[in-house]
C-alpha cells in the first residue's frame, strides 16, 4: 500500500481546492487535504493462486436414503415385543407382533376357495365321464347328437369354473402370504405339525411387523395395547453411520459450488477435527426471502461420534488453486448496481472503471475483465471515492 500525496504548492486559483468531479466521464479529482482526510491508499492488482473457502451453518440429519418408515399393512392390536428407541436391529429382526381380525378373514377366505376348488374338481371328473358316456352312445347309434353337445358344454364350462377356482385360491394364498402365512401355518394343514418352536393358534393369529433395513431404531410411536391402521408409522429405522448435512449457501456462491464436490465438516462438539463429507445435492429453488439455496451433503459416521440435529460449520472450497487476476476487495464498490474500480488517472485524479468480478476471499477479488496485473486501484478510501461520483451525479441531475 502506499498513501497518495499532493504538492505543497498553494493550488492555481483556476483550480478548484476542494472536489471536483465529472459524473459523465467518470472522473473525480481532490486536493491533497481532502486525499489526506479520506486517507486513501492504493493497492496492487496482481496475479496470484486464489483458493477461496466458503464457511456456511448447517444442521445434521439422518440420511433419508438409508432411513425407514415402518408401519403396518393391517389394522390390529400391539400384543406385544416393542422394541425401544436406541436398540440397533438386524434386517427382518421382529420388532413388534399384532393380532388382527384380518387374519380369521384371510383364512376363511383361503379355505373356501379350497373347498370350492376341490367341488370343480369333482364337477369337472364327473361332466368329463358324462360326455365321454354320451359320444360313446352316439357311435352306437343308442343317443342323439344334442346329448353330446349338451355333454360337451357342461365338461367345457367346468374346466372354466376349475381354472376359475385355481386362480381364487392362488389370490387368497398369496394374501396369506402378504400377512406373513403361509398355508402351511393354518391349523387344519397336512404338516401343521412342521411349525416348530411357535403354538398353532399363535402363528395363525399373529402379524409379526420385521426390520425392513439393518440400522437403528430412532423413533418409536406404538406401545403395547395400542390400535394400529396401515396409514400409521411405528417405527423409524436408520443407519447412523451414513448422515446428512443441510445447508443454506447465499446465492452469489452458488457458481462456486457443484455436486461431487469436498466439504469439510465441523462441530462444536470436536473443537480442531474435521469430517469430511461431499455435496450430493443442490436445490433448484432459491428462498424468497433469505435468497438462499438448499445445499445437501452425504457424511460418513463410522464411529457415530456425529449425533442427528447437531448444528455444524461447512467449509465449501470453492477455488481451484489457479491463478487469477485479483485486487484487494476492499477497493470493490457498486453503483448503480454496476461494479466498479477507481484507479489513479494522474496526480489526484481517480477514475472509476467497471469491472467484472468473480471468485472472492476474504481479502480479495478476482477480475474478470476490466483491469490488468500491474495496474493500482484505491483500496482505503473507495467508498468516499464513490460517496464523490454519487453526489457529483446527484448535482448534473
């Protein structure tokens, strides 16, 4: 940095001693008091490796992809084997069993398209013996013709009625199964005697609701006793090694930012250690009102050290460590939602120039355009520069 100084010689009375600036063209020039008073300096545009950091607040969550909602696909009774919340369970692990009217109606279901197969069945053996009898009369001149059509008919409608008969006892068959039965279980079967280790009337009469996914049990909303319906949750289940990290990041970083990309995770909990994690997802809407985009990071807890709701720091690297034209960021104004630059333009005149911003730290700015290495721009004292042009345009006006 290096102050500006005017000449010690009284000022030419043609001149004007105190600010003069010339809005159109962008000019401002002072007199070496009012430089001093505003005490501005220059500094360098230069080019350097620019690797610039973003830090923003997030809060941890469970990872929705490896998280499951367990209900109940059946209205019943909790009868009993609530497991509790904290309890890791394995998938297909028991976690609570139900006994439900549901199932007396499956059953009764099942074994009447049994019976009413077995009925089709001897219907169909009987109207097949009846046609075969009447095409043989007919060859022997001893029955009419109608006869075997009649015949014929009666054994095709009851292959129809047995094929009929078949699929209801495979629909009722396979919602036993959805029930977690097979017809094996049902009192009454040929090798009822198979079940082992479980009462009869007990493996008929009770729904077992099973782990979906491996993990931990995180929430609990049924107790024994309680009446439960296929549209209410009982359990929530999620691997707690996998989470998630959710935040805000403002808008003007999102051209920083892509999915894929290495985030560093903090908490207050591990003063000095970090976690890594990556961006899995960006939203596609702003907030209205805080002009920020959901960010959504994956993070691995291999030792669960990370606790769900817990409020973290996100260091988002957003450069690349290559080399880019930059300036101190203090000298960086906007007017008129342009942003500009004043640079020296002989001795204590500055002229504005726009310029196009990109990455920032939090000392400096990349140029895009509009300025080269080597040139100077005012650092300290840029917004009285601005102050100046502002009220320069103000008084044309």
């Amino acid at each position: 940095m290096m102050a500006l100084a005017g000449c010690s010689q009284p000022a030419p009375e043609t001149e004007q001693t105190e600010t003069e600036a010339a809005a159109d063209s962008g000019l401002i020039r002072l007199d070496p008091e009012a430089i001093r008073i505003a005490n501005i300096t220059l500094g360098d545009v230069e080019i350097r490796k620019l690797e610039v950091d973003l830090q923003v607040s997030g809060r941890i969550t469970v990872n929705e992809n490896a998280t499951a909602r367990v209900g109940s696909f059946i209205e019943g009774v909790v009868v009993g084997c609530c497991e509790p919340v904290g309890m890791d369970v394995e998938k297909g692990q028991v976690l609570a069993r139900l006994h439900s009217h549901e199932i007396h109606d499956a059953e009764a279901s099942y074994w009447q398209a049994r019976a009413e197969l077995e009925r089709r069945q001897t219907e169909l053996k009987f109207s097949e013996e009846s046609y075969k009898r009447a095409s043989r009369l007919h060859e022997l001149k001893a029955g009419s013709l109608q006869q075997v059509q009649e015949a014929e008919t009666k054994y095709r409608s009851a292959e129809k009625f047995l094929e009929i008969s078949k699929a209801e006892v495979e629909r009722t068959e396979n919602h036993l199964r959805y029930l977690g039965l097979t017809p094996e279980l049902l009192p009454g079967a040929a090798d009822e005697h198979a079940v082992k280790g479980r009462d009869a009337h007990e493996a008929v009469h009770l729904i077992e609701v099973r782990a979906p996914v491996s993990g931990t049990i995180i929430e609990r909303m049924v107790s024994p006793g309680a009446v439960v319906a296929p549209s209410d949750s009982l359990y929530v289940i999620s691997d707690l090694r996998s989470l998630w990290v959710i935040a805000q990041v403002p808008e003007q970083h999102l051209s920083s930012i892509r999915r894929g990309r290495a985030v560093e995770v903090s908490v207050r909990a591990y003063p000095g250690q970090t976690f890594p994690a990556r961006i899995a997802y960006i939203g596609d809407a702003l907030d209205p009102e805080t002009r920020t985009v959901q960010v959504r990071c994956e993070l691995n807890n291999p030792g669960r050290k990370l606790k769900t709701e817990m409020f973290a720091t996100l260091t988002l690297q957003r450069g690349d460590g290559t080399e880019a034209v930059v300036a101190p960021l203090a000298a960086l104004q906007n007017v008129d939602g342009q942003e500009i630059l004043f640079v020296p333009e002989g001795e204590n005149s500055f002229r504005a120039r726009r310029v196009q911003p990109g990455r920032r730290s939090d000392s400096v700015v990349e140029i895009v355009s509009g300025l080269q290495a080597g040139e100077k721009v005012v650092d300290s004292g840029a917004f009285h520069l601005k102050s100046e042009l502002l009220k320069a345009q103000l008084i044309e006006e």
